[in-house]
C-alpha cells in the first residue's frame, strides 16, 4: 500500500463520525506499517508530504482519536532526518545542503516548515499543545545534526519561556543535545532565563533538568550542581 493510501484510511478513521467505527488499534497499525515502508525504501519529498498533511490536520483539529494519533505520527516524522542519513550510507554528520536543489534538501525544507507550523498551532483547552511545542523542537533538532538549521534555538528559545513543565523539559532535552552535536554554548540570556526557572519552579523534574544541560555541556560541574540543587530543596522544602 503506498503512504498516502495509508494517510487516507487513517484520516477517514480520524474523521469517522460514529466513536464505535474509530477504531484505534487499526488507526496505529496503519502508523507502523507506514515506517516499515519507508524503512524499506528510499524516502522521497512526495512520500512525506502526505504524512505532513495527514499529521497538520489532526494536530489542528479536534477529535476522539486526536492525541494517541498525533504523538504516533509526530514520533514518526522526528524519525524521518536519521532514516535520510541511512539512506546515505551513514555519511559524515552535517553534509547536506539545504534547498530544493536535492531530495534531502526538499525533505529537509518540508520537514522545517511542518515544526514550525505546528509551533503556532492554538486550539483551546489544548492538552497535548506543549508536546507538539516538544515534538516541533525535537524535529528541528534532529534535522540539526544533518543540516544548518537556525530556526531551532529560534523556537527553542520560546520553549524554554513556556509555562508548560513538559514544553520546558522536552526542549531542555532538546538543547542539550544540540549543544553537544555542534560543540556550542547557548547565549548568556538563555542561561539566564534557564537559571531563573530553576529558581522559581517548584517542580524538581524542571530544576534538575535545568542544571543537568548545564553540567553536560561544560558550563558547570556536578558538584556545583548538587550545591544548587540542595538550595533548591532547602528553599522548596522538598527532597
């Protein structure tokens, strides 16, 4: 079956009016078999437009089978820039170029353009928003370690300043590994707003993994990380 024949059959399942015909079993084994076919072929720009809109349109709406489908298909999608690098047998990291000029270059805009379109979806009373915020930086940042991509720390650095405790960790997680792909150190501001978020959540799981990029990048050692984090629980009366 080809991918976009899978897209429907899971749209049409999405969209089914009767809750007992969403079937959502079959809805996710549509997922899986679509990776087993781009796992055994090679992966085109018009192989992945299909799963983009499939995946932009169930994000912006709301139905019965609303979030197990979009974290299925959002989790398939940040696959994508690795299965490109297979493709090319495995080739030294950040050799692509970006651009319509190559099949990775258009995956690589198309992929770009979808994170940053989900980024800004809003939709009320919107449980999975800080996910799809998560999965947006995620995507970005595995298409990081391949090609030049300065729209992550754009919209890594909104992450960070969101209120949401996943948002935050899920970009946290994010910038650590970009940091330590590419060798770099985030802007002081960043640090700054990472360190005032340690200061005032009340949240462990936000404090340690805050101090955590800090320790794994080089800004700070273990030490001076559990000094803080003992401040943290003496401030917030938790251990």
């Amino acid at each position: 079956m080809e991918i976009k024949n899978y897209c429907d059959r899971i749209i049409e399942l999405y969209e089914e009016v009767s809750p007992e015909n969403q079937d959502r079993s079959l809805a996710i084994q549509l997922i899986y078999k679509m990776r087993f076919e781009i796992d055994k072929t090679t992966f085109t720009n018009d192989s992945l437009i299909p799963i983009l809109i499939t995946t932009n349109k169930i994000a912006s709406t709301k139905k019965n089978l609303k979030q197990i489908l979009e974290k299925e298909l959002l989790s398939l999608i940040s696959y994508l820039p690795h299965k490109l690098w297979m493709e090319n047998d495995g080739e030294k990291r950040n050799v692509f170029q970006r651009g319509i000029g190559k099949k990775e270059g258009q995956i690589a805009e198309s992929l770009i353009n979808f994170a940053k379109e989900i980024f800004e979806i809003k939709l009320d009373r919107d449980a999975f928003a800080g996910k799809r915020r998560g999965y947006s930086i995620q995507i970005l940042e595995s298409l990081s370690n391949y090609f030049e991509v300065p729209e992550f720390m754009e919209l890594c650095s909104k992450s960070i300043k969101s209120k949401s405790k996943n948002e935050f960790l899920d970009s946290i997680e994010c910038l650590k590994e970009y940091c330590k792909e590419k060798d770099e150190i985030p802007s002081e501001e960043l640090i700054e707003i990472i360190n005032k978020r340690i200061e005032k959540t009340k949240h462990r799981t936000e404090a340690v993994g805050g101090l955590n990029l800090q320790v794994e990048i080089g800004l700070i050692d273990e030490l001076e990380a559990l000094l803080r984090l003992d401040e943290w629980k003496e401030k917030n009366g938790r251990w």
